[in-house]
C-alpha cells in the first residue's frame, strides 16, 4: 500500500480535490502509462523503413509488432500478481529501466535479431509496468471522485498515446530515422525511474506467499497461445493451420488455468475474483471497446490509403481527432460514472460509439467524405472513452488494495488482449467482403461491412455487460460482484 493509500482512515469521506503530491504522482504514472501507449503504435508508419534497414523479409516485417504484442499480453496477468508480492514501486521503478534499456537496445539495432529481442524486452517491460502503475494509481486514491478522475485522465492519455504514437511515428521517420522511434523512450524513461523512487511511497508487502507457478505458467502459456493464434490469423488467415491449433491449444491451457486455481492453496487469481461479477463484466466491457475502436483505426486506415490514397503521415494525422475524441471522453468519463454510476456510462458510452461507427458506413470514394470520418472519429472517441473510464472504475472497485495487482492485471491483459484480436477479426470480415473484387471499390466495400459489423458488436458487448453490472449508482456500489 503506498503512502497516499494510507493517509486517511477508512472513515473518512472521500475528497473531491488533490494534494499537490497527489498530483505529482498522478502525473509521474500517466506520462509513464502515456509512454507505453504510444509504444503500441510508433512503429507501425516506419515499419517498412525498419525492415530496409535492417534486412527483414517482407513476410518477417510483422514480428516486429507481434514479438512486443506476444510479450506483453501474455504476461501481464503474471506481473500483476508479481507486483502484489514484491511491491508495485519496485515492479513499476524496474520496468521503466528495462523499458528505456531496451529502446536503448532498438535504437542502436544493427540486424533482425537485435531488434526483436529490443521488442520482446519492450513487451516484458509493459507486462510489468501497465498494471503495477494501475495498481499504484487505484491504491494511492479511494475509490470516488478522486480515482473516477485519475482514472479517467489514464484512460484518455493511455488512449490518445495510441494515436499520438501513429503520428509521432511518421514524423520521426520522415524527418530524422526510424531510430528514433525508439531512442524517444530513453530520456522519458530515465526521468521517470530518477523521480519515481521520491515520489511513490512505500509499498512493500508484510507478508510475502509464494508464487503460484502452475497457475503462472498455464495462464501464461494460455495467453501466449492465443496472441500467437491471433496475430497469425491477421497474417495468414483463420483457416492457416497454425491458427487454429495455437487457439485450440491457448484455449486448452486457460481452462486447465480454471481448475488449478481452484486448487491452489495461494492462486495467482482467485476464482471468487473471476467469478464477480464487477470483475467479469467490467472486463467485457473493456475487452469490447478496446476490440472495436483499435480494428476502426485499422479498418480506416485502409479507407485512407486504399481508397482515398493518403500517405502515412496524413492517415497519422487524420486520426488526430480520433485522439482529441479521447481525452474529451476520458475527461468527462469520471464525472460520468460518479454522477450515472458504471453502468449506465457503458451503455451510454457504447451506444454513442454505436451510432458514431455506423454512421462511417455512408463513407464513399471522394475526398470530400474525410468530414464525416473525421466527425464520426471524435464522437466515436468520446463513447469508446466513456466505456473505457468506466471498466477501468469498475473492474477495480469494492477490491482490498491487496487485490489491486490481481485486478489491474486482469483489466491490463483485456485491454492488451483487444488490442491484438481486433485487426485481425475485422480483417476477416472486411476481406470475406472483398473476395472476387479488387482495386478500391473492393476495399471500400469490404471496409464498410467491417464497419457495420464493428457497429454492431459495440452495442451487444456494451449492453450484455450493463445488464449483468447491476443498478446502484455509485461505482462502489454498482460493481458490486
């Protein structure tokens, strides 16, 4: 528990304003939080010019992205527990430094295998500091109007990182090298770990239990299986051979997960964890929103370059108000959820995505329909953010801080997870649209059956999960499990 997270008794109301090392702290995490985001994306624009460098193969050039997404989804949940056994200052301080290492490590890349193992010491380092900083922020503020805000500020910058990254990307690569992609990282990361150790308290456990390894290494192996099985769908398909095989057997080792838990003596996750439902339905909520809002970036992006022929950088740039979207959203989302409570934010923030998604289904093939997609983007921002603000709050509400770690790191592994499955699902669909067809009335189609779908997912997964979340109003009270 961090220093913050004891300064007041637990009878006392909670306040509406921060102190100023409140602030501090907010504002050391979120610029680490805003980091890993914009990791996410950065490399996407300059992967071509990363694979010329270097002598990647165009068919290798996607484990550039896979070999960091492998990492860090697959042992988040692995981490978030570690943080509550070591110390989440501890995890969170060394975390950044293998973060800043490793960029270091890409940065100066002189082959393929430099730069991957820079990537998958990349992804360890998220695993690790995405829910060990989550953990700090939900442990060092009460729940109400304090962490509904700094949570809301996590959410809209961790966001609009993804976006910011895209662009950051394109305008390092054409202006100075890809390298720089990667060597940004470095004095970020270097200020943070300096002033992390003053600003975090303490927070080091009384007691110390052991590790749960069988439970660490089948959710691990799980998680593994199953990013590995979705990004060699977006690769080569859903009926490639590996595909199914790395899902069948990701699926496997999660459900063997399921049962070694039951049986452990001190588990990795609880099974009453797994089975509130706060935890389960704020998780579907979140899984769904990051699902949905990643794959439109992707989808649009081959609207951009595809049909209305943009470069990089002016596709980067045109998801710009996709970002401002975002921080709006994650603005208003903690006075959302205080006033409307969880899940009336989800379902209001969902179907407002809705609506903004399906209106991009009119988008045709002149450039004078960039206006809808760009107003369709900000609205469809604002509601994602709204969803996103208040699974964060839910997922991690009515827990003990001793079970932060475990629900960060559960809400991590469902942002992370999103974010891998969603390209290549609406991939599927808008190349199952596009079969016989060719050119960009092919693309276009495509695009606009992906969008339809995508609209339509937003709506079941936003209002399945606020009809099972309950109906009190406050965020404590509504994600009761």
């Amino acid at each position: 528990m961090t220093a913050f997270a004891t300064a007041a008794p637990e009878d006392v109301p909670s306040r509406s304003r921060m102190t100023g090392r409140e602030r501090l702290l907010l504002t050391l995490l979120l610029g680490a939080q805003f980091m890993v985001a914009v990791d996410f994306s950065i490399l996407n624009v300059a992967l071509p010019e990363v694979g010329a460098g270097l002598g990647f193969s165009l068919a290798n050039l996607p484990w550039i992205a896979t070999t960091f997404a492998l990492a860090a989804a697959g042992f988040t949940l692995l981490f978030g527990r570690v943080a509550d056994l070591v110390g989440r200052k501890r995890l969170f301080v060394g975390g950044m430094a293998v973060l800043g290492a490793a960029s270091l490590l890409g940065g100066l890349a002189t082959g393929p295998e430099v730069l991957l193992a820079a990537r998958v010491l990349q992804g360890l380092a998220t695993a690790a500091v995405t829910p060990a900083g989550l953990a700090l922020l939900t442990t060092a503020f009460r729940e109400g109007p304090l962490r509904e805000r700094a949570l809301g500020l996590n959410g809209a910058l961790m966001s609009a990182g993804f976006t910011a990254g895209a662009i950051l990307g394109g305008l390092l690569t054409s202006l100075l090298s890809w390298r720089w992609a990667f060597l940004i990282n470095v004095p970020v990361a270097a200020l943070v770990v300096a002033l992390a150790p003053r600003v975090i308290g303490e927070d080091r456990p009384g007691a110390r239990p052991r590790l749960d390894v069988p439970g660490a290494v089948t959710v691990t192996g799980g998680l593994l299986l199953v990013v590995f099985g979705l990004t060699r769908a977006g690769e080569h398909g859903w009926t490639a051979p590996a595909t199914p095989l790395a899902l069948a057997a990701g699926a496997l080792l999660l459900a063997a997960f399921w049962f070694v838990e039951r049986r452990a003596a001190e588990p990795l996750v609880p099974t009453s964890l797994l089975k509130r439902r706060s935890v389960v339905w704020g998780n579907v909520a979140g899984l769904v929103a990051f699902v949905t809002e990643t794959s439109l970036v992707f989808l649009l992006t081959l609207y951009l370059q595809k049909v209305l022929d943009y470069s990089p950088l002016a596709t980067g740039l045109a998801f710009g108000v996709l970002g401002l979207g975002t921080v709006l959203g994650g603005t208003l989302g903690g006075r959302a959820v205080g006033r409307f409570g969880a899940r009336a934010t989800i379902a209001g923030g969902g179907l407002v995505q809705a609506a903004a998604t399906l209106a991009l289904v009119a988008l045709g093939a002149s450039g004078g329909w960039i206006w809808l997609l760009l107003a369709g983007t900000f609205v469809g921002g604002v509601g994602n953010m709204l969803v996103i603000v208040a699974f964060m709050v839910t997922a991690t509400s009515g827990l003990p801080d001793a079970e932060q770690g475990r629900a960060t790191g559960i809400a991590t592994m469902s942002q992370q997870i999103g974010i891998t499955m969603g390209t290549p699902v609406m991939g599927a669909v808008a190349a199952a649209a596009m079969a016989g067809g060719a050119g960009a009335d092919a693309v276009l189609s495509g695009v606009r059956v992906a969008i339809g779908v995508n609209a339509a997912l937003v709506v079941a997964g936003s209002l399945l999960a606020a009809a099972f979340l309950g109906r009190a109003r406050g965020p404590a009270r509504g994600s009761a499990g």
